[in-house]
C-alpha cells in the first residue's frame, strides 16, 4: 500500500513535478512519421505540454510550444514555410529552434524579430517514428532499439490514446498474471457468449497456458521479466521480455519479427500506447518508403470496450481503474512483485534525477548505441549486447 502523496509523485507527469522531471530525461515518441505525410503540421501533447510538430518545407522537423510567441494563437493552423512554420494570425514564422525569421507587418528594417523567441524542443525521425525531447541539456542518443533500425523489415505503428494515467497502462505491461486470466479466461467467456464458434477455435489454438513461474531481474537499463508455461527453454522464460527504462517495452518472436511498445504520458489522464512491428522483409536491401499509422480505438462506435481483442481487454482494465488509479486501496499479492519493483525504481530515479544526476538508461555512449538488442544472460548477470 502505497501513501496519497507517494501515488501523486508517481503519476503526475507536468512540468516541475516528480516524475515529470524524470521522465523529461527521455525521449518519448510523439508522432508517426507517416502522420506528416498528409498533415505537415500537427498538434501534439507530451508531458503535459501542448506543442505543435511539423516538417518544413526543407524536410527539417520542428517541435515547438503550441502558442506563437505573438498573441498565442495555435501554431497547429500554421502554415509549413521553407524554414519554419508560418502563423497563421499575423504571418510570423518560427524555425526548428524556436527563431521568429519574418515577421510581415512590422518595418522593414526593425530588428524586433531578432529578440524574439518560443520553447523549441529537440526532435527526431527513426524507424518511422518521430521522437520528442523536453529535459535538460544537452539531449541525449535517441535510443536505437532494434526493432527500429532493422533494414531487412517491413513495419508499422499502431497507437491507442488511453484516458487514464500512465502508470496504470505502463504497469499492466509488468503483470505477466493477466494473460492467462484476461487474455484467456476471460476472453473466452466473451467469445462463449458472442461467437461460440470462434470460441471453440479461440480455446484449441490461442486459449495462454498458464503460468508456472515469474521472475523479474533488475539489468542496467531496466527490468526484465520472465514467465514460464511449459519448459525452461521456450523464449519468454529463457530470454524473457525486457522493459526498457521508464517506459519501453520489447517483445522478439523466433521468426525474427518483433514489437516494441512505448507508454507515453500525454498529460496526467490520458497516455498514447504505441505498439511499433517490424517482420523480415522479402525485399532485402529495399528500404521501406513509408511506415504505415494505424489509430486503433480502444472502444467502439457506441463507446463500449472492445472486449472481444487483447487491445481492448487490456484498455478496459486499466481505464476502469479510473482516471488515476487510487492505489492506497490495494491488496498487492505474490504476482505483483514487478510492479513493486518497477514503482521502486521510478522512485529512485526519480531521485537521482532530483538531486541533479543521471538516471539509468540515458544514452550519451555512440557505440553502446548503434544497435539495442534484447539483453543476454552472461555468467549469472545481465548485459546489454551493441
């Protein structure tokens, strides 16, 4: 059981906040790439913050506070200009890094626009995601993970905004005990009553095996988590899941596809889920043009979860929790011990960032960075293969 207040420093994720100020040690995608491909610019929202991100007319990115530095007006109704993105109140123009570069009604030879400025933040494009940065300088490596820079891989993103609290989606991702019960009991009560048939093929070739075991190591990035159903040598207990720190989750498959899922704080009751796939191409050495976005909703029409998918079973729990989950009515149990763990670790860095350090996996080294792979086992500790 946790107190008011220590439940307040774990979700609140604004400017000037506990958990914000750790989490802005990050980089936290914002956009697909692909998303810009129609709208060149675009409101955005992270930690809290309303920003607009666009891409000039050069190809430059740019991510910027959402109000122009003018009057306030939304910068979202800009315009993409070749440097910059154009007001659309007064037609001044604001660069990548926040410059006012014209402003059309003032004289022609006032120098006002050189004395004048807005928040730019860092921003960049990998693997057909675009990533935001809204800590301290200097930014560091955007993390290559994988899945991400695989030049052999078809992908794509799905992305779900789940309005409830961050930390109650992140943790669901540390609850290995839900699978068997929600992605299994439960969804075959839901298909027993909706589809009988389905529900029959559901049980003989889908229904999770349950779980014997879990194990949850810490490793110098993040945690680990493992679950054993059948034997030691299957990959979800051999190799386990690893959850890079704060919130980066990567699954592999035998096949060589995998997932990365991010959890991104939006603001305090709403978080983007961002579910990004890559599988091996049969295209070798044919880069993808562009990585396809998917908006996947986790209701339907009429508002109601939609049950009968994983997506939307994990949506239902974690948006029933409410907005932000009151976690001094808990009774935590055995299988919670990741989630007790995780919580203690984003104290602690959270602290470490407080008192002006550095928390774990913030990368600064190029060539631990070229390319994360899952982490290894290596004489009873962990490392992070580059």
């Amino acid at each position: 059981m946790i107190t008011a207040e220590e439940n307040r420093q774990l979700t609140e994720v604004g400017p000037h906040t506990f958990m914000g100020d750790l989490l802005r040690h990050y980089w936290h995608p914002v956009a697909s790439a692909s998303q810009l491909e129609t709208e060149p610019v675009m409101p955005v929202e992270l930690l809290g913050e309303k920003l607009v991100l666009f891409r000039d007319n050069s190809g430059t990115l740019g991510l910027l506070a959402r109000g122009c530095g003018h009057r306030q007006t939304s910068l979202a109704y800009g315009m993409p200009e070749e440097s910059g993105v154009r007001c659309a109140y007064h037609g001044w123009v604001w660069d990548s890094e926040g410059n006012c570069i014209e402003q059309p009604s003032e004289p022609a030879e006032s120098t006002f626009r050189q004395k004048v400025t807005t928040t730019a933040y860092p921003v960049e494009e990998l693997g057909g995601l675009v990533f935001g940065y809204l800590g301290p300088s200097p930014a560091p490596l955007l993390p290559r993970y994988n899945i991400l820079v695989w030049n052999h891989s078809n992908r794509e993103t799905h992305g779900t905004v789940v309005p409830c609290n961050w930390l109650q989606v992140a943790e669901n991702l540390m609850d290995p005990a839900h699978i068997e019960n929600l992605h299994g009991r439960y969804f075959g009560y839901v298909l027993d009553r909706t589809d009988p048939q389905e529900s029959a093929f559901f049980r003989s070739r889908f229904m999770p095996s349950a779980i014997k075991r879990s194990s949850f190591d810490l490793f110098e990035h993040g945690i680990i988590e493992r679950h054993l159903c059948r034997d030691e040598q299957e990959r979800s207990w051999a190799t386990g899941s690893p959850f890079f720190f704060p919130a980066t989750a990567m699954v592999a498959r035998d096949n060589g596809s995998g997932t990365l899922i991010f959890v991104v704080p939006l603001d305090d009751e709403r978080t983007w889920f961002v579910e990004h796939r890559a599988w091996p191409s049969e295209k070798k050495g044919e880069p993808q043009q562009s990585v396809p976005f998917y908006d996947v909703p986790g209701t339907d029409e009429h508002g109601q979860f939609r049950i009968a998918t994983a997506n939307g079973q994990d949506h239902m729990v974690v948006v029933t929790a409410g907005a932000t989950t009151d976690r001094r009515l808990e009774h935590l149990g055995t299988t919670d011990v990741g989630l007790i763990m995780y919580r203690q670790l984003l104290i602690e860095q959270a602290q470490v960032a407080a008192d002006g350090g550095e928390p774990i996996n913030v990368r600064r080294d190029p060539a631990r960075n070229r390319r994360i792979d899952l982490p290894q086992v290596a004489a009873g500790s962990l490392r992070v293969p580059v």
